[in-house]
C-alpha cells in the first residue's frame, strides 16, 4: 500500500515513511492511494477475534511494510486488557430508543485518543529501530492529545515527547494526568501563554528546518495517518458486536472537532463496511455542521471561536476535513489545491453542488448541540439508564437521537469519561463524577514539570539541552 497527498505534489510513500512526517511536502495530508475493499465474508471470518487480532487484520490493509507476524506483536502489545481495563478493551452498552454506547475512554488517559496512541507507542518505536533513528515528538496541547501521547510513549527508548501546555489553563485533573508522569523521555513544559501561542512556538520550531532535522522533531498530531488507521478498528468492532450477521445495517455518531474520529467512520464505510449513517456532532463551534447542511465550507478565526463545556472539540478549523474532501472531489488532488488556495485567499469555499451526496453517497448528516443540551442530555441519560455520560458524549447523543431509524443500532461513540469534565457534571446533577478506580490519588502525586515563557528561543534551548539523539 502507497500513500499519496490530497494535493498531488508527493512521490507514493510506504507507511513506515508517512508514519514519521507531520504535513505532505506539498502542505496536503497522506492518503491510501487506493481504499482497501472488505467483503461480507471476510467480516465475518473476523467475528470471533479478540481486538488486537481485529487491529491487525484491519491494520495489515493499510500496512504493508511491516511483516503481519510483527504487526500482530505490536497491536498485541498496544491493546492489552490491562491498559484498557477489559477483555474486550471497546464496550458496547445499550441506552434505549436504539441507542447504544461505544465505550473508547478506558484507556490511561479517559479518552479515545488512547485507541490510536497506544498503537502508536507501539509502531513509531518499532520503525525508529529498524531504521536505527531516534525521534522527538514536539507537541502542544489543551488537554487530551498530550496526556494521550506522553502515556503512549512513556519509558520507551528512541523517542522522546517534548509537550507544550498553556501553564494555569488545564483543570487539576488533566495537570495532574501529565504532570506526575516521572518517565526520564517525558517533558511537561508548561508555557506562559494560551494554548494558540503554544501551537504557534511548536510550529515556529517545526518550520526551522535545520533545527528539525538536527534534533530529529517529529509530531504525533491529529493529521497523523496512523492514527486514523487505528481507528477504522474500533469502527469494525462497534459493526461485529451490534450484528449478528452479514449486510445488516449500523449508525454511528461521532463528538467531533478535528474531524478525524469520523474521517475513521468514513474510511471504514469506503471500505465496505455497512454503515447506514455517520452522525456528525459538534457543539456551539459547528463550522462542520454548516458545512454538511450547506456546502459551504468556512473555518472561524481563534477570536470566534467559543470556549464551550465540551472543550475537547473547541475547533475553529477542521484539520482532516481535507481527507474527506479529497473523496468527495473525486480525489481531483489539483481541486483540492485550488480549493484550499481559495480557502487561503478568500475564507471559504463552496462544494454545495456535492450536496445531495453527502447523504445519499456519504452517509453524512449532522447536528449542533449547545450547553444547555449537554446538561439536559446527561441527567436525561442517567435517569433513564444510571449511565453518567461526559459533556463530548453527550453532544453525541443529542445530536443522533432524531437520527435512529427502525432496526438500525445508532452507536455513539464515548469520547471521554466523565472524570474528565466533573466541572461539568457538576454543574448538570449538583454533584461530581466518580474518579475512576485506581485515580484516587492522581492529584496528590508529586509533579514534574518545567515552566517556561511561551517563546520559540527559551522552548528551542530547553530542545537543545534534552533532545535524545
Ligand atoms: C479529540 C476529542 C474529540 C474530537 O475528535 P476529532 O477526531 O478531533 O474530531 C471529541 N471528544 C473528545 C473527548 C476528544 O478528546
């Protein structure tokens, strides 16, 4: 399998080599050049599997530089019932009115994240030593990827993770989550600004090429190819647990941001897959929402973007959003290009002709939910089922209940628990979410983390003096 850029202006890649680049060369995203097809009894043949058997089957489609003997070693090793709390590592509950729960957030972070993550704590050291590399994964984070990735890669050698963190802007719970990790190749720099100066210090460093290169700078953001791959798995195993047999038709519905959980859900229906429709949530930030109603596609700037009680999908533009469009245009790579030239130059764009397909052939439909939906949302869930629900999740489920048809499951996927946003929970049923067995004592560990001023040179020295080489 060969990779290739949504914008026409890279050679065909092996996996291995996308694995490690952040952007194409040409500023576009990896995509297979070709969607592998599964047929019905093949599904099949993959009903008994436990989940890392299932990754590799699912996996080894996208992944032929990696021997399979090797790829199941390390989806064995990523999806071990003890990091995931089962057996089963992805649950599925029943709600009602056919709605039913994919449990994603059992991982050591509380939030699907760790689905992909884990795989990649697995793969990018496997790569970095057959081709004898070192690799240090430069990121900045307002919450969820971070603490992902640093548990991902804590204690593994050939690479270390410098993350950049807003200082005195995450809840106690997520500083703690990453700050009392002690691993020598983890590097909490907590900076002196919000986290869009942040971003901007990361991608002053990884636009220096000549740092970059020196100090071996990798990312593991959300535009990461193997982290999409990841989860078309989970995809499969929410279809193979909610039918009995082949051809039956399954919903999903997707808290979404960054647009690259549901890209999975795409994938994995191009794939063959019988998905009847992928529920595109957002919150008060709905800029996709409008898209799949209208066809007009037209990113907000950081000031029109709400800090809202599901901050994990706070996004202002949709960074995978360009995969989809490349599918949509015919995978045209050159429209593409003049679509996000315009994209640049003007703010928007306009594929509203494609509208009739974005459900007939795409299976998309959409919705917003706000705040006050979230807070209705969870105490409706927990009445009727004793579920408790977190703020993302349940976005999810207000926006896919008008969507449940007669006889189709409607899986929702559960981002995050809600231990994550007791905040929130708090503010919905007067009381705070349970801390999860084990985590009792997460804020009272000892911390260790660096502050620094929120520039490129002091986060460039901090590089220079700890980079792994
Ligand atoms: C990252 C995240 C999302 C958004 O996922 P995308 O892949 O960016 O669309 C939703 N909910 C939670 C809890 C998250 O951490």
């Amino acid at each position: 399998m060969k990779y290739v850029s949504t914008r026409g202006g890279m050679l065909a890649q092996g996996f291995s080599d996308i694995l490690l680049e952040g952007l194409a060369t040409d500023g576009g995203l990896a995509m297979p050049e070709r969607i592998p097809q599964v047929s019905a009894a093949q599904l099949e043949s993959w009903r008994s599997l436990p989940y890392h058997a299932l990754a590799a089957e699912v996996l080894s489609l996208f992944i032929s530089d990696i021997d399979a003997a090797q790829l199941k070693a390390l989806t064995q090793a990523a999806y071990l019932p003890e990091t995931f709390q089962s057996a089963e590592i992805v649950s599925l509950r029943p709600l009602y009115d056919g709605l039913s729960l994919l449990g994603l957030s059992e991982g050591p972070t509380l939030a699907f994240k760790d689905m992909a993550m884990q795989f990649l704590g697995q793969v990018f050291p496997h790569v970095l030593h057959t081709r004898g590399a070192t690799l240090n994964i430069l990121g900045a984070t307002s919450g969820d990827t971070g603490s992902a990735a640093e548990y991902a890669m804590r204690g593994r050698d050939s690479v270390a993770v410098f993350m950049l963190s807003p200082f005195g802007r995450m809840s106690a719970f997520q500083r703690a989550q990453m700050y009392s990790l002690q691993d020598a190749n983890i590097h909490n720099l907590a900076v002196k600004g919000v986290f869009d100066e942040a971003q901007d210090v990361v991608k002053a460093l990884a636009g220096d090429l000549a740092f970059k290169n020196k100090y071996h700078l990798g990312a593991v953001n959300s535009i990461n190819w193997a982290r999409i791959a990841a989860q078309i798995v989970y995809y499969f195993h929410g279809w193979l647990r909610a039918t009995t047999g082949p051809g039956q038709p399954v919903s999903f519905a997707v808290p979404s941001g960054n647009f690259g959980n549901i890209l999975s859900g795409h994938i994995a229906r191009s794939m063959g897959l019988p998905i009847r429709r992928l529920v595109l949530a957002t919150n008060e930030n709905n800029v996709l929402d409008e898209f799949f109603r209208t066809g007009i596609y037209r990113p907000r700037s950081a000031a029109q973007t709400f800090l809202t009680s599901s901050p994990s999908m706070d996004i202002s533009r949709a960074s995978n959003f360009e995969r989809f469009v490349f599918d949509l245009v015919g995978r045209d790579a050159e429209r593409v290009a003049r679509l996000w030239q315009q994209l640049a130059a003007q703010g928007s764009f306009d594929l509203s002709a494609y509208l009739p397909e974005f459900t007939e052939r795409y299976g998309f439909v959409s919705g917003t939910s706000t705040h006050q939906d979230r807070l209705s949302t969870i105490r409706q869930v927990i009445d009727r089922t004793g579920i408790l629900l977190d703020p993302h999740t349940a976005d999810g489920v207000k926006v896919a209940a008008p969507f449940v048809e007669e006889g189709v499951p409607m899986l929702v996927l559960e981002t995050a628990l809600p231990a994550k946003f007791s905040e929130v929970i708090e503010e919905a049923l007067g009381r705070p979410a349970p801390v999860p067995r084990g985590l009792e004592n997460l804020e009272s560990l000892p911390q260790k983390v660096t502050v620094l001023p929120c520039d490129v040179a002091s986060v460039r020295a901090y590089i220079a003096e700890h980079a792994s080489l």
